[in-house]
C-alpha cells in the first residue's frame, strides 16, 4: 500500500543554518509525484515543492530544494539559510498513483520545525 | 480575494446543530476537496468533485454532507455531530485532467471546529 513516513516528529535548526527533514515513500507505481507543504500556526497549508518520479534532477524552488533518491524511496526536504518565518509544520504528500482520476493525495504525519535565533 | 478561502475559520457548535462551512477558490482551478485535520493524525482526505461531479467519498460518515454548486465555490454541510469530529477542516482545489496530470492543490486557512 501507498504510505508517506516522516520520522523526525520535531526539529530545531540555528537561524542562517540549512536543515533536511526527512520523508519516505511507499509505492510499487512506477509513476508519481512527491509534494512538500508547509503549515504555519495559521493552518493553512502552503505549497512549497513538487517532484515528479520521472525527473532527472531535484527540485529547487528558492532556498527549498528535494533531494530525491529514488532507489531509497526517498524525498528529502533541504530549507538553506533558515529563517525565523520557517518555524512550521512540514508535511510530505504524495500523489496517489492509483487516486486515478482524483489526484488524491497521500500525507505523512509532519515534522515540526522551530528555528532559533 | 485571491487563492482559496473559508469561511468561518473557527466554529464552535452544538451536536445538535447544522452548521455549513464555505469554500471559494480563485485561482480558475476545476477539482475541490475537502480535509480533516485531527492532532497527530495525517491528513485524512474526506471528498474530492472533479468538474462539479463528486469522484470520491472516503467513507465519510452521512452526519457530513458535501455541495458543490460550480467549480469555484464548495461547501459542507454539517448535522448533529459528535465531539470527536473536533478537528481543522481544510479545503483545497487543483487543475484536473481526465487525461493525465499531477497537479499540486492549494489549500485554503481551514475552519477549526469544535463541537461540545
């Protein structure tokens, strides 16, 4: 079955520093998407990154890049040069490749991020 | 307005009462869903309309009814629920394609529930 995992239930990080929070995935698919959301305390949640399983090279949106490892099954989330407004809930989200029509999405349970000045 | 709104963002309501919550995107988008958010709890998805026609009901209970009258605008009806449906609600919309396509969702600020 299909099944995001995300292990690092919090993690602080210095102001300026880089920081990867982790995410792995489950699937036999051998076509799928991978999503990295962020959830401030205002709850909604915001699209940061996207990663298709057929792409060559990762993903870099601004200081956000994903640093897939597809034999690992893995889609790690690197934030370079950490900011205080980064202090969220992160979450890994991929497309459910059997969602069929309904580009469902399948969620790990998030990692906390608190950055320190 | 611009991105995906709702509307209220806190509701607290008896489990007697009917409540709805509202949904608009505004980001031309042809596919809406909604989420619950429960503490330490994935995301659970709950109803997804693709080009207004509902394509997905997770075993949502019937005390949960959802509407969506056009592509831009969705709602969902609330009756005699329990407190264990206390959670953050979240609405999100994305471009659909019947052909193929991964498309990101946008997802609104939620509405947080609490029902006593």
């Amino acid at each position: 079955a299909q099944k995001i995992t995300q292990t690092q239930p919090g993690m602080f990080v210095q102001e300026k520093e880089a920081v990867t929070l982790d995410c792995t995935y489950d699937t036999s698919d051998q076509s799928y998407g991978l999503f990295w959301y962020k959830q401030p305390s205002s709850g909604e949640m915001i699209f940061l990154i996207y990663q298709g399983s057929y792409d060559e090279q990762n993903a870099t949106e601004g200081r956000y890049s994903l640093n897939f490892q597809k034999a690992r099954k893995s889609a790690n989330l690197v934030i370079s040069a950490s900011q205080l407004g980064d202090s969220a809930m992160y979450f890994c989200a991929m497309r459910d490749p059997r969602g069929g029509a309904t580009n469902k999405l399948i969620f790990g349970t998030g990692t906390l991020l608190a950055v320190q000045p | 307005e611009t991105g995906v709104t709702q509307t209220p963002r806190h509701l607290v309501m008896g489990m007697t009462n009917k409540k709805s919550l509202k949904c608009e995107q505004h980001l031309g988008h042809n596919a809406m869903y909604w989420y619950k958010q429960s503490a330490k709890k994935p995301l659970e998805l709950m109803f997804v309309y693709s080009l207004e026609e509902r394509v997905e009901n997770n075993s949502v209970p019937s005390r949960f009814s959802p509407e969506c009258p056009n592509s831009s605008h969705l709602f969902l009806h609330l009756h005699t629920l329990q407190p264990e449906d206390s959670a953050l609600y979240l609405c999100a919309s994305s471009h659909f394609f019947k052909t193929s396509g991964i498309y990101e969702q946008y997802f609104g600020p939620g509405t947080r529930l609490t029902v006593t």
